[in-house]
C-alpha cells in the first residue's frame, strides 16, 4: 500500500445567491418549495423558448474566480452539452468548454496539521446552469424541475491533491472565501456546495499521471469527502497489487457504510457533443469592467491572516481569527484596546461571549501602562516612513489600515503604551 501515491484533483459546485434563474426569470430560491412551483417554459426547456443570461450570476462567476487567482478572459461563450438524464428537460446543459470567463488561477492554503503551505492550481472557474432533482419513492422516481436553471458555477483544480487532510483544508478555505464574496451561502446540508474528489493512484516512483480516474459524485460534507478518497485509495490499491488497472468510471458515496460504488463508466469530453449556444451571443469584456470587479473584491481570509500575523498572532490564533468572520469582526473592533496578541487570545479563549463581555474582559486584564511620550512619538513617524502604502490606504478610507499601523507601533513598543494615547496621537499624525 506504501507503494502508491494519490492523485487527487477536484470539483465543486456552487449554487450562486442570485434572485432570478441563470437563463429565466423564475425565483432562484427554490430551497423547500413545492415541486415544479418555481419553473417556466425556458427552465423546463419546453420549444421555442430562448434564454437569456443572468448578469449578475456572470459577475459572481468572475468575482469568484479572481479570489482563486484566475484569469479573467476577455473573450467567453456559453456552450451546449449533451447528456440524457431524466432530471435534464431540454437533453443538454448549457455550460461552459473552451472559452470559460475565467481560468488558470493558483490559491495557497495552510494547513494547521501539517504546518505547512500549500499551493494548488486551479484549472478554470465557469458558468453553468443546475439541473433538476430525482426523488425516488419506492419502485417510482420523480422529478422536481425548481432546481432546473439555478446559476452554477463549476470550480476545477489540477490533480495536485496527495492526501485527503490538504483537500480538507483546501475545501474549507474555498467554502469560506465563497461565503465573503457573499456570492453564496456554500450550505451543503441544502445542496448549494457539492464536491467531487477524482482520484486515482500512481506508483511513488512514477511522475506522470496515471492513465484512468474515479470521480465520486455530489458528495456533501467535507468529512465524506476525506472518507471518499480514503476508501478509494485502499480500494484502488487491492485492485493495482492484482496487476489490473481500476475502471475509469463515476461513483456514488454511502454515507452510512462510508464506501463507494459504482454508478456508470465515466464519459470523455466528446461523449458530451460540445458544441457553441446558438441562442446566446458570445460575451465581451472590458479592462474597465475588470478593474471594476478587482476593486469590488473584500478582504480575503489568507490577506486577513497575513496581517494578523504581521500585528504580533502566532499563525494559528491569527488563523482561527481571519477564517471565522465573527471572531475576526470582534477582533478588529477590540485589537486597539490592548496589545493584539492579548486581545486574540481572550477573542479566542472566550469566544462565546458578546463584544461588550470581552471588552470588559479586556479591559480588566490591562495593566496600568506608562507610557514613554517621546519614544511613542518618535515611534509612529518611523512606521509611518516604513509603511507609506499603509498610511495612503488610510487617507484613502480603508480603516483596516489604522489598525495596522496601531499594531506595528504597539509591536515595536513592545505593549508598553496606553492604547488610547497611542490611537490618539496616530489619528492626529495621521490628519
């Protein structure tokens, strides 16, 4: 078994947070409606009704795909793809081939079990459609089309995943990365963030990629899904000792017995007939546009933890704070009361609390600080020099950027200033 190394790369579907159908007008929240309630002749693909793209689904698309680093193409086009399915109205979805709105990206995740940084590259991030959802009910299957035409994004990374710990850590950063863009809620237990691991093996001694892979389908936890791969590695392993090589093909996970099995072979890319949307015009885009979404994008997580660390935060207290929205809003309101590593470790410790109980907590666990005025001064003119960027982002309104000046002085103070004077005299500076 030591012979083999996993070969994993991965899928991952994500409903966008739109009001109105990637291609219609019917309500995009179908979650717990009655069947076939929220559908129209364009979602149930009934003739001679044409589509018409959602803009604020293509803005999502592309915003999502600039937080994983990715290219955004200029030039981008809807494409048809064939498949016969019964929860697929019109026997194709519309979805995106080689002109996707955005590609080749790069994303670094740390991982807190290994201590380790990781880069993975991510291959494209499109738009497409949903598709609606089979209920079976005894010997009967029924189909509800509400989901039919929910925009969809599909996010695809390079098969550069060795082990299921890194494609947990990964998943969970890309979860809330897609929660801070505000593009989706990501609730798997709804269906709105499925993920699918392919994952085949290679010998240790081998670089290239081995010539089949499994894909495990619409798996909706990331525990299943490092379950998933673990039984897939021993499985596809027993299968290499006999000397054969495991069937390319699409499997399903049991949750309850936690195992795969199989579902059908798995289809080429010219099993699906791809060919342009002869309906929808190909899509052109602008460097005024794109300056437009970069400057819309928020802090990411990883940017938020980098400057943690850069206040003084040991890099896992900074990445409990910067990967959980609530601790980090509570941090950044409370971090100019105290020296920031302080303030962390009661956010932390204490995490349950209000703002208004840490606060109190905070304050009571300050010692009276005397603070040296002329070393202060002279302090915050030399992190003023040293971080001119920081002091234009502040003039400019970015208040994150206060804070870390406050941090940097108080850093190089080492805790010994009262932190009401030092925000004092930094604002005034600052002015």
């Amino acid at each position: 078994m030591a012979d083999y190394t996993p070969v994993i790369g991965l899928e991952i579907h994500v409903e966008l947070q739109t009001k109105s159908k990637m291609f219609c007008q019917c309500s995009a929240d179908y979650f717990g409606k009655e069947p076939n309630t929220q559908v129209c002749p364009v979602c149930l693909g009934l003739p001679g009704a044409l589509p018409v793209p959602n803009k604020k689904a293509i803005e999502y698309c592309q915003l999502l795909g600039l937080a994983l680093g990715c290219k955004l193409n200029k030039s981008s086009k809807f494409a048809r793809k064939h498949y016969f399915y019964p929860d697929l109205p019109k026997g194709y979805q519309i979805s995106q081939y080689d002109d996707p709105l955005s590609e080749k990206g790069q994303i670094t995740i740390y991982n807190p079990k290994s201590g380790e940084e990781v880069k993975h590259e991510i291959t494209r991030v499109h738009m497409e459609e949903d598709t609606g959802k089979l209920m079976h009910k005894g010997e009967v299957s029924l189909v509800d089309f509400n989901r039919s035409g929910v925009p969809l994004v599909e996010i695809v990374t390079e098969p550069d995943f060795e082990n299921a710990e890194d494609v947990g850590a990964f998943l969970k950063e890309l979860q809330i990365i897609i929660r801070d863009l505000a593009v989706s809620n990501a609730d798997m237990e709804k269906g709105s963030m499925r993920l699918e691991p392919n994952i085949s093996l290679r010998q240790k001694s081998q670089r290239q990629l081995p010539s089949y892979k499994v894909e495990v389908k619409n798996i909706n936890s990331f525990n299943f899904v490092k379950k998933a791969i673990e039984y897939e590695r021993i499985r596809q392993t027993g299968i290499l000792e006999r000397g054969k090589i495991p069937e390319q093909e699409t499997r399903g996970f049991n949750e309850n017995k936690g195992i795969t099995f199989s579902q059908r072979s798995k289809e080429y890319a010219h099993d699906y007939r791809y060919f342009p949307e002869p309906d929808i015009p190909p899509m052109e885009f602008d460097l005024v546009y794109f300056n437009k979404l970069k400057n819309s994008l928020p802090e990411l997580p990883r940017k938020k933890w980098q400057r943690f660390i850069k206040l003084g935060l040991t890099k896992q207290d900074a990445l409990l704070l910067a990967f959980n929205p609530l601790l980090s809003e509570k941090f950044e309101k409370l971090m100019s009361l105290a020296e920031a590593k302080n303030v962390a470790k009661i956010i932390i410790n204490k995490k349950t609390l209000s703002l208004n109980q840490i606060k109190e907590l905070i304050e009571k666990s300050k010692k009276p600080t005397k603070t040296n005025q002329k070393k202060l001064d002279e302090t915050i003119d030399l992190i003023m020099i040293q971080n001119a960027k920081a002091v234009g982002d502040y003039k400019g309104g970015k208040e994150n950027a206060l804070m870390f000046l406050f941090g940097q002085v108080m850093k190089v103070m080492k805790g010994s200033a009262d932190a009401k004077i030092l925000r004092r005299k930094l604002l005034e500076k600052l002015k």
